[in-house]
C-alpha cells in the first residue's frame, strides 16, 4: 500500500491485529492496509466478513470498496447508494486512503 496514511492509524499497523475498540469498518480497513502476509483474497475476505453485516454509513462505504476492489461494479453501486457516497473516478489507492483519512478522524 503506497498511500500515505494518517500517522496514528499507520503507528497500529505494527500490531497482529486492530485495536479491540475499533469500529468494523476501520478495522476492515486496518486489515487492507497491513495484512501483506495472506493472499489478497484471504485479506479481502476478512475484510468483508467485518462489514458485511455492519450498519451505518461508513460500513456501507469500507463495504463498496471492498466491493470495487472485487470488480463488482454494480455491488459496489449499491453499497455506495447505501453509504451516500458518490462512486469513485480515482484509483482503489486513492479511495482507500480517503476512507482511512475520514475513518481515522472519527474518533
């Protein structure tokens, strides 16, 4: 992952996992940007397992990326709907780390 992420969220990544009191969807996202040690799918897997059934608009928005990533565009429209959010022109790189900045800062 080449984005550049905020610096209390890059300082977790050093951990085996997120931290307990982190909310689903940063904690998918946690497991995007360190898990370089399992396969992608294995990552994605893990990732979507958090959020899948999540609520809120932020699970829906880490839910459409996971989604984007798979190449499921028509998936990803859904959950970007439920999220409010538009769907993305960037890169996978540049989306996720928006979501990391916006997740990052939510407390």
């Amino acid at each position: 992952m080449t984005e550049t992420l905020p610096d209390a969220f890059a300082a977790t990544l050093t951990e085996p996992e997120p931290p307990a009191a982190w909310p689903a969807p940063r904690a998918a996202l946690w497991w995007l940007a360190r898990d370089a040690t399992e396969t992608a799918d294995a990552t994605w897997a893990r990732a979507h397992a958090l959020v899948q059934d999540a609520s809120g608009p932020d699970a829906a928005w880490v839910h459409a990326h996971l989604h984007r990533i798979e190449g499921d565009d028509g998936n990803a429209r859904y959950w970007y709907g439920r999220a409010g959010q538009p769907v993305p022109r960037g890169t996978l790189a540049e989306e996720r780390a928006a979501l990391i900045a916006a997740l990052a800062s939510a407390g």
